[in-house]
C-alpha cells in the first residue's frame, strides 16, 4: 500500500496543455478513480504516476519520496492497459509468470505466486491454456494477473474494461472492486464512464480539459457538484437544467422558473442576483397537480421499473423519473414539484455551483 500525491502537475505538449497544474492525493489502500471525457487528461496524468511520461513541470509523491524522474521499474508500480499485450506463444502460466522471471526470482517462488494469483482471479483451470484460445474476459484476467503476481505497491488501470460487451464489464467490474478491497493496494483507475466510477471508487477526480474539477467520494460527486461540467457528466439521464431569476435581495430562498416561484435553499448575499441555472435530477421532481410549474408532456419512456417523462416548460425541457405505475401521455399538461434541498443553483457565467454561497451548509469553495 502507497500513498500517491500529485503536485502541481504539469504537462504540456509543445504549446497544447494536456494537464494543467494537477493536485491531488490518493491515500493509501483507496480504489481511485480518474474520470473525464476522451482527451481530458486522463491518460497522461497516468504515465505520469507511472514514469512513461516526463511531467513539464510539477512532483509526483510516493509515500513521501520524489519518484518524479524515477524510471518505472524503481517505483513498485503496476500498469494495467486497455489494449494489454500478452504474449500469445506462452501460455496463461508463462504469461503471468513473466514479470517475475525478468526479476529473476526462483522458480519455486514463481510458481506458488502465479498460482496464488491464478486462485485470486479464479483461472486456476486455464493455467496451462494457450492465450489464442481464451475469451476476452479471460485474457482480461491473466493482464490483471501479470500486474498482481507482482505484488506491487500501486496499480494502476487505464479503461481496462474498455473492449469487453457490458454484461460482461459489470461483471469484471465487481470483481475488480472485490480483488481491490481483499489485497487492498492503491489503486488509481481510469474510465470515462461515470456510471463505472460512481459503481467502484471511493474517490473520483472528475478531469476535464486538463484540469481537475472535483475529488470526492462518489455519493458527493452526484449529490453536490461543485460546477455545471461535474453535474452534466454526472448521473443518467443527465441533470436537468432550467434557466430561472434570482433577483429577490439578500437571504432569498425562492427563484422565478417559467413565471413561478420555486423554493430553494437560501443564497448568500454573495450570490448573483440576477440569472441562475436551476439544476434539478430527474428523480427529484415530483408529478404534482398542484404545483405552480406547469409543463406539457413530450416523451414517456417505458422502463420496467421506472419510466422516463420528458416534460416541456417555459424555461426548458426536463426528464421526470416518475413510478412505472404513474398516468401521464404525450400531450398531458402535468405540474412539477421539488423538494428545495434537491435543487443545485449554479452560476451561467461562472459555472460554479452556489452551495458554497447557501446559507447553513457546510462550505463547498
Ligand atoms: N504524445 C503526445 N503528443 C501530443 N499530444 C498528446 C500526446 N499525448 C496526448 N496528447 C494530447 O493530450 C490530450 C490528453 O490526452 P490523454 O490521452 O491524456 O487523454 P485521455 O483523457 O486519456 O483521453 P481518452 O479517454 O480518449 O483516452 C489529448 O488532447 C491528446 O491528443
Ligand atoms: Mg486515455
């Protein structure tokens, strides 16, 4: 176990910016996850912690010790790909043996670790199987084997699920989360797939365009994002934003939405008074035959479980989740109903969230 810290990190590729002055600290034993859309970072700030790549300028911390020019075979650090190359003469046994002859450990010892790592990832069965022949899922496996038989300090995983069909990725998914917590090294993973993230971290740095933009614990990522990108990115079907008026002095605690006044939590005194974004999940609006915000419906999306009610007012389209047993069709006039305490306000020009201007909630800044 390790503690990864990223200082100022700093990578440019001739004047592009690809990571911008990252900070960041992963405790030790954390299953970590780095999540942003394609081209935000991800990657690089990877090789970083992994010594591929040389950072412009900036400190890569591992338990304390500067290890930012130190080569990758000097930092006890796994590297799990998408695109993993096994080597596909050898068999499964060679393969996650690998590592380990290039160290030059004893054979005895060699054995009893692929083995232990075949037990762990349960491909004991395939030991001797030759790679051409396995399923995707499998050969996932034995790349994983070939980083844990090394019992290093740190992995570290790049969209390793990346290739395989879904009902196959949730499945590793689990797997990978239930490895991580028996052997409990760092682990520091990466996705642009929030729904994966949200599922497996117990911390996500959400990226974009180089910068990191929040680093909590999955449940405060959804709950409180702290800017427009982070509440858009996050959560499926996305966070509904509707335009709405603040101008209602200090303390105020209601919003002008499509020619109604909606509760929400009080704002600071620091707050815009003017225009806001009024962010609201799916989940948390109500059908509601007396609430002032009307709208007509658009969509209804049969779910099963749920359905999904797109839903047009006068300050902007909105996805309701409402119960599969709920009567609304297309053409309906519904009303709309919130609970304050599930409304995000955020800033148009800024794109801050204002929790950090409510009054009475610990501050977000
Ligand atoms: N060696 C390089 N030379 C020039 N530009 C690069 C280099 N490596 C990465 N970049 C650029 O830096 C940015 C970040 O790349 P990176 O691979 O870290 O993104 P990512 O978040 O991993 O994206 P993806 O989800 O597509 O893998 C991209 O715009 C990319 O084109
Ligand atoms: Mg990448």
């Amino acid at each position: 176990m390790a503690e990864i810290r990223l200082e100022r990190l700093h990578k440019a590729f001739a004047d592009f910016v690809a990571v911008d002055d990252v900070n960041l600290t992963v405790e030790a034993g954390q299953f970590f996850v780095l999540l942003g859309p394609s081209g935000c970072g991800k990657t690089t700030t990877l090789r970083m912690i992994a010594g591929l790549e040389l950072p412009t300028s900036g400190t890569v911390w591992l338990d304390g010790h500067d290890v930012t020019t130190l080569r990758p075979a000097k930092r006890d650090i796994a590297f799990v790909f998408q695109l993993f190359a096994l080597y596909p003469h050898m068999n499964v046994r060679r393969n996650i043996a690998y590592p380990l002859r290039s160290q030059g450990l004893p054979s005895a010892e060699i054995r009893r670790r692929v083995e232990e790592t075949a037990r762990i990832l349960r491909i004991e069965h395939l030991l001797d199987q030759p790679i051409g022949r396995l399923a995707g899922g499998d050969r996932q496996r034995v790349a994983l084997g070939r980083a844990l038989v090394r019992h290093p300090k740190c992995f570290l995983m790049d969209e390793p699920l990346g290739t395989l069909d879904t009902a196959f990725r949730e499945l590793m998914c689990e797997e990978l989360r239930d490895l991580h917590d028996r052997l409990g090294a760092t682990t520091v993973y990466v996705t642009h797939d929030q729904i994966e993230a949200i599922a497996m971290a117990d911390r996500i740095a959400v990226m974009h365009k180089g910068v990191v933009l929040q680093v909590d614990p999955p449940a405060e990522i959804y709950h409180r994002p702290r800017s427009l990108f982070v509440a858009q990115f996050i959560g499926s079907p996305a966070m509904n934003f509707l335009d709405c008026e603040g101008r209602l002095g200090r303390g105020a605690d209601q919003v002008r939405v499509a020619g109604t006044t909606a509760q929400v939590p009080a704002l600071h005194e620091d707050a815009p008074q003017d225009r806001l974004v009024f962010g609201v999940r799916p989940e948390h609006v109500r059908l509601d035959d007396a609430a002032g915000l009307r709208g007509r419906v658009y969509g209804v999306e049969y779910m099963g479980s749920r359905q999904i009610l797109t839903v047009d007012t006068e300050a902007g389209r909105l996805r309701v989740r409402a119960a599969n047993t709920a009567r609304a069709e297309i053409g309906d006039q519904v009303g709309l109903a919130f609970d304050p305490a599930n409304v995000v306000l955020f800033d148009p020009h800024s794109e801050a969230a204002l929790q950090s201007a409510l009054i009475g909630r610990a501050g977000h800044g």
